[in-house]
C-alpha cells in the first residue's frame, strides 16, 4: 500500500430483519418535506412503500411523490425531479428502490439548489456541487450497485447516446441507508444474478490494478469469495436469508471507496458494459457479464501475476507444475464456468447489440487509465468485436 | 450474516507520507484552545513532535501541554488530564501517540464536562456520556490498538487492580486520525511486534465466534492474510514503507467496528491479558500473546469447524486425510511457529508473572459471553496455569 488517500465514509446504515426502525429513527432529524422517490411500482405491491409511508405519515411529514424512476435513469427524468423538489420545497429526499433510484436521488439532491446546466457540470466537467445539497436517504430493495453508501450516480443521456457516472465527494453520500434483506426477495431472478455479478465486477475492477502489495487487495479477496459462495445458495434458493444479506453486505463493502484505497483502479469493464446500455438500455450487471470475459482474456498478458494470484486465492487454482499464464488462464476458465451456471448474459447480441451498432458503441466507450492497460479504440473494437 | 445490526464510522482519515497535510485542513475546523496529549516523549526525539506543534502554531492555536500518558494509562493521570483540560477550556484533545494516548484522550474527551464520578460511570457502570464531549484528533505513532478509529478506551485504575476498557459510541470516536507510515518507523522492534500481535488478536477475537456463514469472517481472513505477509516482512526490515503502511492499514480495520457486524465475539484474550497486565503492567500485545496458545488450544473443542477453517483459510493447511481436529490443531501449530518466529513473548512469566499472582490475575479476568465457550474460574485458572 504505497499510495496516499483519504478515507471517510459517514452514511449510517441500518442492517437486518427490524432496519426499517433505523427509518423511524433518522427521520425527526429532517424538515417536514420529503420528496419520495421510486421506480416502477414494484414496491407498492411487496409492501415496501406501504412500511415506509406509514413511518412518514407517523413522523408527520409532507410526501412530494416522485415515482417512474427507470433502470438507467434519464437526464430527461432528472430535470422532473428537480422540478417537482423545487416544488415540494423538499427537506429530504428518500429513495426507496435499487440503485437507479438512489443514483437519481443523488443527483436530484445536488440540483435543486444549482443554477447551472446540471448535466455539463456533473457528467460533462465531473465538478463538484458549490450549492446546498438536499440531504438523500434510502430504503434499498434491490442490491448490486453499492449506490446506498457512496457518492456515485449514472445518468444516461438518450439525446447523446451517454451513460456517465459521477462519483461525488463523501458530503453526497446518503446520511443513512436502510438495508433489510427481506426487501429484496420479491426481485426477479434475472434481476438479483445481475446485481451479484455488478458487485462482482466492482470488486473486480478495483482488484485488476497496481502492482504493489496492498492490504485493499485481500480484502477484496474476501469480499469475492463469500460472494461467490453466498451466490450458489441464492441462485437455489432466492428466498435463503443468510446468503442473501451476506449478498447485501458484500454489495455495499465492494463500492463504499475501502477497497479502493491506495489503488489506480481499473473500470473499464463498466466503461464498455455502460456504453452498450447507452445502445441498449439493457440491465446494467448483464452489460458487465456480456463483456467482461473478451475484456478479461484481452488484460491478462499484461496483469499476469495478479490474474493468477487471482486464481489461486479466489477460485482456489493449484498452481503447481503450471506457468503463471496458465494458472492465470485456470482462473478465468473457473469464473466463466461460475458465471454460465448462475445464468449471467455472456455475449451482447442477447442483450440487443446489433453487429451494426458496434462503430457507435466503440464511440460511447470513455478511456480509463487506471489499469493494466490503456486501451486505444482499435483495443475498445477488438473486445467488443469478441462480445457478439 | 443473520444478525441485525447498525453500522456508523464518521472518522476522517489521513493516510501516508502527506498525511500531517489532513492535520492542517482540519485544525480551521475547531476553537483555538488545544489540549495536546502525548507519553514519554518519544515524540520530541522523532521529529514528530515539532511538526505537530509548527501546524498547531500556524493555525493560530493556544496550546495545553499534557504529556507524560504511560503505556496502560491510569485513572489517576485520567483525573490529572480532566483538570488540564478545564483549566485550559479545551476546543480540541489532539493525542499524538498509540493506543495508550488515544484512549486517554477519549477518557478525557468524555469526562471534562462529566460532573459525576468516571471510573464508576464509564468503566464500571458501562455507561455513555451525556454531557458534551471535547472532540479527539490523533496523529497516531503506533500501530496495534485501532483507537484511531473506535469508540474504544482502556484505563488502568491501580488501586483496584482492574483494567478497563469501554467501547463508547460513535459520537467519542476521533473526528479525524493522521496515518503516516514513517511516524511509526522509530518505535522499538519489540514494541511494533507488540502491536502487530494486538492486530491478530482483534481479528481472531471476532473471527472466533458465531456458526453462520457471514461476510465479517471472509473480511477477516483476508486482513489475516495481509497482516502474517506484512508482518514478515517488517520484522526483518522494520523501513519497509510497504509492509508498515499495510500493518497501519489492517490495524485500523481489525477493531473500527466493521468485522464485528453480525457477529457476537469473544474477547477472552483481551480479558486474559488485561488481567495479566493490571499486575504486571506488561506490553499490551505482549499480554494477549503470551495466554493466545493455553487459550485457543483450550477453545478448540467447542468451535473445531471454525478453528479448521482458519486452519485451511489463513495458514493454507491442507485439509486432505485429516479430521477436522487434526486440521485445526495443524493451524494452531502454524499461527504458533509464526508468532515465535516473530519474537512475540510465550509466557507470562517472562511478563514478570509468579504463580503466587494466580488467585488475583483470576480475579481480575472479566468474562465475556460471545465465544464458543463462556468460561468459568475454573476454565480461567486452567487457561492461565498453562500460560506460565
């Protein structure tokens, strides 16, 4: 660990099968206008908006309704929201749902009091806000993105074809989340495999950097491996409470900033999987799944010793009597093989991605440099190209 | 993970060769009286008491001087630093030191505006402040305790032979710590394994408890692996920055609250040793790894599978053709190889106990209910008579 940084990360959360109390508890601190933010309606027939109405009405508070957040948010739907909090005066806003809803809440949060073209300052110049920011707490009922204890937000863009995440300073970041793993039961499958392989690639995309050694590393070795044994039993069993909040913990540890510290970091399969979303509009963890294996075959000559103490450590490789690269290459064969039998997306066209499409997606891709290797656009098409 | 659970850490921490730059950005933050709180005056021979009070100037601060916290720091320099404290209406406590200055700066944290007895109502009574609280900073110069970033404060009060530690809530923690690997570099080898085995036993304290399968523990065993590599390599090179930035590292993480989550834990060793240590007034860590071994072979039958697990996870013994025990007893005989190697002390005789300290280092051992065996006087003595 030789790098220098940073840490702070004040968002409380509240853990468990009685977290909606932490809700009951954190909401006398705020004013009396909330603007209550949601998706599709999901949670109106678990029962969720239902618990968290009744703790509203209960501490008296103004409900401003903000529901029809989609996956993907848009920068179309984010100038509603700071229409209708600007309305409802808000105090706080509360958002109840995955990560789309909490990504929109954030940047809602950050726009209210700005005066600025939002979508230039944040996601064009990645500034950050110089206005008051209305305070975001969430309720979360789907897990994968980390979004409930951090300061990230992806806003897509159709107009521009753009799907761009802003990770905002620790002032940004939800003052609470409310994480009870009962709330993500009624998730549809094909959507809870997505978000365990979206806390997959985060954790991923931080461990494929730097050569030095770094106490961040093992611990994201940890994170991966009770991921991936918690996985297994909730693919069987979605309705498995242990691996389920095991799921839930390692989601929000593996995008929270800890096991980033001291690192470049990587982020290139986010870069790729959120430029085929900007054609697609497709499940942003499937995008990652889709790409993730040409882009992980294409790094691992220039990573190798961190590919293969990636097998050993994670997929728990031999390495005896192999070379490093073959060791290496033991790994990706065993996480290709996990992610085939959980059900992951495993190439774009089944997402939507036309071979048309490819001179447009190859230009959404935003250059990281952060990790192995920085890809120039002739790499970028060559992945891709191995992602039909 | 099946426990419900509130997570909260708002310190702000600094962390590496530029770490004393945070000490700057966060003293505009305060009023301008400064309570500074440091022990034998290492500090003024390493350069880092200089730098500390140049910052302290430049920003214009009235500094209280309040050296002199031994190691294990007693109630009666508690009651001394209280009346420093009001005497100078301290704004800010500033500990730059270990564990040891840490804590006390805590203790009197939460005792200068306390108009009741403190010994009874913090360390004897268990209870939190409900007065305010003097905010902490720490530029911290040994690693081990995690006091950078906990609630956590032991006082030693002499007269009655007990040793004390209270966890105290998020709003005692340190406002902000300044992590800089190179502070730590003069401290004497004996003394940074000392603290290196402090680290081992938060981890395995909290590891070696609970049945269910829980994110905490994959965590845990990851910082494990880090601080066996680290500390190797910094117990024959004690400048390599690489290894003692990791050791800080893993320090703050294995005891800020974070691998505890969902998980009872033990904490026998700290009571063993904390008992040791009221009639010795030992090394800290010296004390934990002097009863570690007596302990955990005495725990072993009533937690085997966890016990075989940390065999297999964190020593890398081959499960094949063993039973479960066997398995566990090779990885108590790894951890033990290792820590002799290390140089850690075995015994507490050469702590300076005599079997005729027995009856009262019983009496003063504290037990604690979350492991795999609540022990009773008898388990106590047993343990302890092997520690000789």
């Amino acid at each position: 660990m030789i790098g220098n940084f940073t840490y702070c990360n004040p968002t409380k959360l509240y853990f468990g099968r009685d977290a909606l109390e932490g809700l009951k508890a954190e909401l006398p601190k705020y004013g009396k206008n909330v603007l209550l933010v949601y998706g599709g309606g999901s949670i109106k027939k678990n029962g969720v908006y239902e618990k968290v109405v009744a703790a509203l009405k209960e501490s008296g508070k103004e409900i401003c309704e903000d529901g029809g957040v989609t996956p993907n948010p848009s920068y179309e739907k984010l100038c509603d929201g700071i229409a209708r909090a600007r309305a409802a005066k808000a105090d706080l806003i509360l958002a109840v749902g995955g990560g789309s809803v909490c990504d929109y809440a954030k940047a809602v949060s950050v726009s209210v009091h700005c005066g600025e073209d939002v979508w230039e300052k944040y996601f064009i110049r990645f500034e950050e806000p110089d206005c008051a920011i209305v305070p975001v707490g969430c309720v979360l009922t789907m897990v994968g993105t980390g979004s409930e204890m951090n300061g990230g937000s992806v806003i897509t863009n159709h107009a521009q074809k753009l799907k761009i995440g802003h990770v905002f300073g620790e002032n940004v970041f939800p003052k609470f989340s409310v994480l009870d793993p009962e709330f993500t039961f009624t998730v549809p499958k094909y959507q809870m495999i997505s978000g365990i392989y979206d806390i997959m690639s985060h954790i991923l995309e931080q461990y494929f950097s730097g050569t030095d050694d770094n106490t961040s590393d093992y611990i994201a070795e940890g994170l991966l491996r009770s991921l991936i044994h918690s996985a297994g039993i909730a693919a069987e069993n979605p309705l498995d409470y242990e691996a389920r909040s095991n799921i839930m913990w390692t989601a929000t540890w593996a995008l929270n900033t800890l096991i980033a510290k001291g690192k470049t970091t990587d982020w290139m399969v986010h870069m790729l999987g959120q430029a085929v979303a900007a054609h697609t509009d497709a499940t942003h963890g499937m995008t990652l799944s889709a790409v993730s294996m040409p882009y992980y075959r294409f790094l691992l000559p220039y990573g190798t010793a961190k590919f293969a103490r990636y097998a050993v450590n994670v997929w728990n490789v031999d390495p005896a009597g192999k070379t490093q690269t073959e060791t290496a290459q033991e790994g990706l064969r065993r996480m290709e093989a996990w992610m085939k039998e959980l059900g992951l997306v495993m190439n774009i066209t089944e997402l939507g991605a036309t071979r048309e499409m490819l001179d447009g997606i190859v230009k959404s891709t935003l250059i990281m440099d952060g990790g192995y290797k920085v890809l120039d656009e002739k790499d970028i098409r060559a992945i891709l190209s191995e992602s039909f």
